[in-house]
C-alpha cells in the first residue's frame, strides 16, 4: 500500500511494544475529543505471513491504527498511525511549559504512589494563517498576537476514577507575573489584565504561569490549538450531536441550526464553539456551557468506539489532530500523547464533571472570581476532590449504611517521640517566599512539645499547607499534629512521597503561629461535610454522561426561519 511499507511495519512494531501494546494485539483507541477555540474579538493496513498468501480472516493480522483524541477533557487531541510515527511528530506544535520565574511544585503522590494530571487546554484565535483570517474574520487584526479566548483545566484524579474540567472567563482580571520567552529573550514585565492577554507574554507558557497564580493548581502540561484546527478536527471525526431548545442564528458567529439536535462539523463547529451572543444571556458564561456540552458529546462519542473503525477516517483524525495542537515540549511526541490518552480513556463518561469558575462582574469590564465559592472549586481540584461529590460514595470499602459507624480516631504517640519536618511552601509566582517561616513553625512546634520537629530549608512553593504521613501508622500522629496547631483535617494526606511526617507551610499560612481559621463549613469536622466536597451550584456543572441537555438560545437571537 505505501512504498515503505515494511520498514514502517517494523517501526510500528517497535513503537507498539514500547506503547505497551503486544506483537499480537492492540490497546483500545484513546478516547477523547477536539475542542474548542477563541472568540474573534477579545489501518487497518493488513499484512502477509511471507507466504504471498492472505492469512485467513481470523489469522490476519493488523497493524493497529491508534489515534488519540485528547480534547479538552480531554481536549486535545494527537492521533498516532504509528506508520506515520516520525512524519505525526513532526507534525506537533511545541513550547515551554512555564514561563514566570517561580513555578508551584507539582502534587505529591498519595499512598499508591499514583499522581493527579493537570492540564490546560487553551484555544487561541490567531490569525496568523489565511485559513485562520477566512474562519476568524477581523483580517485587520492579522498581525496581532493571539489571544487565549478559551481556557479550561482538566484535572484527572491520582486513581484515574474521575475528572474534572474547569473553564475561566476570557476577561477574567488576573494578575499575569514576570515572563521571559525563550525564543526571543524578550522580557514581560508583570501587570494585571484580562486573562485572555497573558498569552501574548511570550506565549502559552505564561498562560501557565498566570493560571498557577490565579489558582495554585500546579499545571503538568497544555495543548493549545486554532481556529483551523478545530475545523480540521470536526470534519474529520464525521461531526459531533449537539442540540438546541429553539431555532438559533447567530450572525456574527455564523452559527444556524434549527431546533432540537443537530449534527455538526467544520465550520458549523467553529461556530457553536465560538459563539457569545447565540445562547443564555449571551456572554462568555453561555459560551462555556456550550464548549462543555460539545466536548461531553465528543468524549461519548470515542468512548463508543464511533469514527474509530474506518482506517481512511484515523489516518485524517491523526493527521487533523498532530497538525492543530502546539503542546508543551513534555508532550511532544506521539508515544507521550498516546500514554496521556491511555491514562484519560481510564475516567468513566459518568466521573467526568465540566464546570465554569464561579465568578461575578467587576469594574472596566472584568469578570472576577465570586469570593468563597470560586476558591472553593480550586480548593477540590488542588486536593484531588472530584468536583461531582462522588469520591466517598464510590469508596469500595463503604459499609453498608445500616451497619455504617464512624472510624475510630488512630491512637498517636507522645509528641516528643514524633519527628516532624517543616518545609517553607510560602512562595509564589508573584511573591518571594517568607524567609524563615519553616523555622518559625518548628519553633512553634517545639514549644508544644514536639522536640523532634526540624525546618528543612529545601524550597517548596504550594497553595495549600498540608501535612504528609506515608503509612497508615503515622496517620494518628499525623491528625494530632494537624490538631495542635488548627489545621483542617482535610489537608492531612496519606503520601508515598515523604519518609516521614512532614508539614508544608503553604501561601495559605504566611504569617501567624497558628493556621488560619478556616470558617467555612464542614472545616470544625476536619472538611467532611458533604455539601462542600463538591462544585457549587454557582458552577454550573455538566456530568459527562448527561445525553439530554440542550442549549437555552438568547431570546434575541431566536430565529422563526434559517433560510
């Protein structure tokens, strides 16, 4: 079928065994979707035994096409024939992950030694093509530096059982640090903006930067894709059903459909995903409700197996998906997108939970994070707490609720007999670390009794103060030192990172002897009540396994005909 075929067939060999897939057989396609994008303004290729004979149907053996859409939620989106295995990578987009000068650390491990995956998925509308200028209009705005119109963090959990997707407003005011690209030297200084900016700061890699200070979520990767990329990507998964409870036009979008649900692909689908004006009360919030509903469809979509059959249609779902996305140098291969989606495809369609930043206007046209309910969304994903509530119902080891009872609380030992290490987390990407803070605290502690504490002068920068035991036999030391100095209980973690107890001070504690108090509730029960183990109402939030939600079309863009 090709001229290299059978030096590409050993290729593919080798690249299947080192995905972990077998000589005989295969892993499941990656499940996942293409996404979204910015608004203007703001193979089945059989093979022979060597015989020159056709092996019989049963015999036959393929090699596997495996495509990997990770799209928002699994966004983002890297389809690999590995036939095509050099020619895809070099499809790929690559960047710097973060730009500013302090990075968060990345999340610690829990007792598994499984992680939590952060990933931004940004959507740009850069016009820096002619397909990008005929799709986004605005040729005037050519030479412009894009701008991240669409922004949304998917978190997947440390077991793999839940994620949760997280939009923010495009004008959402955020304080965007100190970036320097690396491609040119050139040196942003830090400034507070729409969000949407911080992209034309030397690049995505100061969107990351900006989205680690605004919600101390440390970020593991990004994908990024255009206008043309999310075209490309729609048709060539056949369209994506989506539905709408009126008849809708929207002039400027160029968005058309016709009540009740629709089909969508190309153009159509840069539309919908594009939209302000067509649905709710015809601003960004709408906007993200309905990124939100065509992604849960697309996810539903490969998780069935749907456009994943058709060798021809695979090899442009590869091609279309390489071509659009730019990611950060940590995922710049094919192999590594592969692995990401096998990770992804683990989340059942019912775990994944879409949510927009609860948020409310400010002056000069800003969007700001509503105070209480937007930390507390960031507060879940920070400490890997699915955003649907579901965590402790799901726990397998749950009694029965008739013979249900409380754990008993873990005895501890006496405090001069517990070595405790005090790290400095104080640092941010927008302020120096408070010097001496891990001293401070283990002085506190010493005072207490707790002879053996120790400032380690190591740095940490993180959101949260936390204090890490790593076996269940620490647990009781561990929730009795979080008790002495008025730390939640929530915030006591089960970690295979540490070789002991070991507190982190985070940017939560930068000054006081004793943890802030925490007022809100649940936290007098160490977090525990159930209402806030989950998204706020003000969230908005979308199950991905929700088939029958439709679009509410603004009233003023309601249409009686679409000729």
């Amino acid at each position: 079928m090709y001229p290299d075929h059978d030096q590409a067939r050993g290729e593919g060999r080798v690249a299947r065994g080192n995905a972990g897939g077998s000589a005989t057989g295969a892993a499941p396609p990656g499940t996942d979707d293409p996404y979204d994008v910015g608004y203007q303004n703001g193979y089945d290729d059989g093979y022979h035994d060597g015989t020159g004979k056709e092996p019989p149907k049963k015999k036959r053996r393929f090699l596997r096409w495996f495509v990997l859409v990770l799209a928002v939620l699994i966004l983002g989106t890297a389809g690999a024939g590995y036939l095509y295995y050099q020619h895809l990578n070099g499809n790929l987009g690559k960047d710097s992950l973060n730009l500013g000068d302090n990075k968060l650390d990345r999340s610690n491990p829990n007792a598994a030694g499984q992680t939590p995956l952060n990933i931004l998925l940004l959507g740009s509308d850069s016009r820096e093509s002619d397909k990008n200028v005929e799709l986004g209009g605005s040729k005037g705005d050519r030479d412009r530096p894009p701008l991240a119109d669409v922004q949304m963090l998917v978190h997947v959990s440390a077991d793999r059982s839940n994620m949760s997707v997280v939009s923010i407003p495009r004008d959402t005011k955020a304080t965007i640090p100190r970036c320097t690209d690396p491609k040119s030297d050139d040196v942003f200084q830090k400034t507070t903006d729409k969000i949407n900016t911080s992209l034309q700061h030397g690049g995505p890699g100061c969107t990351v930067a900006t989205w680690e200070e605004l919600t101390g979520v440390p970020i593991d990767h990004f994908m990024m894709i255009d206008f043309a990329g999310v075209v490309s990507m729609a048709d060539a998964v056949g369209g994506v059903p989506v539905c709408v409870d009126n008849n809708v036009h929207d002039p400027q979008s160029k968005l058309r459909l016709t009540k009740g649900k629709s089909t969508i692909k190309g153009e159509q689908a840069l539309s919908w995903l594009r939209t302000r004006h067509g649905f709710g009360d015809g601003t960004d919030i709408g906007r993200a409700k309905a990124q939100h509903m065509y992604m849960s469809a697309m996810v539903r979509q490969l998780k069935a197996g749907t456009k994943l059959t058709d060798p021809g249609k695979l090899r442009a779902l590869a091609e279309a998906a390489t071509e659009a996305l730019t990611v950060d140098d940590g995922l710049g291969s094919v192999k590594k997108l592969y692995d990401l989606g096998n990770d992804l495809k683990r989340v059942p369609t019912k775990r994944i939970t879409m949510a927009t930043m609860p948020w409310r206007y400010g002056p000069n046209g800003y969007v700001l994070p509503k105070p209480g309910d937007a930390d507390r969304v960031f507060s879940l994903v920070r400490n890997d707490v699915a955003l649907d509530g579901k965590d402790k119902k799901d726990g397998k080891d749950k009694k029965p609720a008739q013979t249900a009872s409380p754990d008993p609380t873990p005895s501890s030992s006496p405090r001069a007999e517990i070595p405790v290490r005090v790290m400095n987390g104080t640092g941010t990407a927008l302020q120096a670390p408070i010097t001496g803070r891990a001293g401070v605290i283990a002085g506190v502690l010493t005072g207490k009794g707790y002879s053996q504490a120790i400032a380690d002068r190591t740095p940490k920068s993180q959101a949260d103060t936390t204090i890490s035991y790593p076996t269940e036999d620490d647990k009781g030391n561990a929730l009795a030192l979080a008790k002495s100095l008025g730390v939640p209980e929530r915030l006591v973690k089960h970690s295979s990172a540490v070789q002991g107890i070991t507190l982190v001070v985070g940017t939560d504690w930068r000054e006081g002897n004793a943890y802030p108090k925490d007022t809100r509730p649940g936290d007098d029960k160490g977090g525990d009540d159930e209402k806030e183990q989950q998204a706020p109402d003000s969230a908005d939030a979308l199950q991905g396994d929700d088939e029958d939600q439709c679009m509410n079309v603004n009233p003023n863009y309601v249409t009686q005909t679409l000729g």
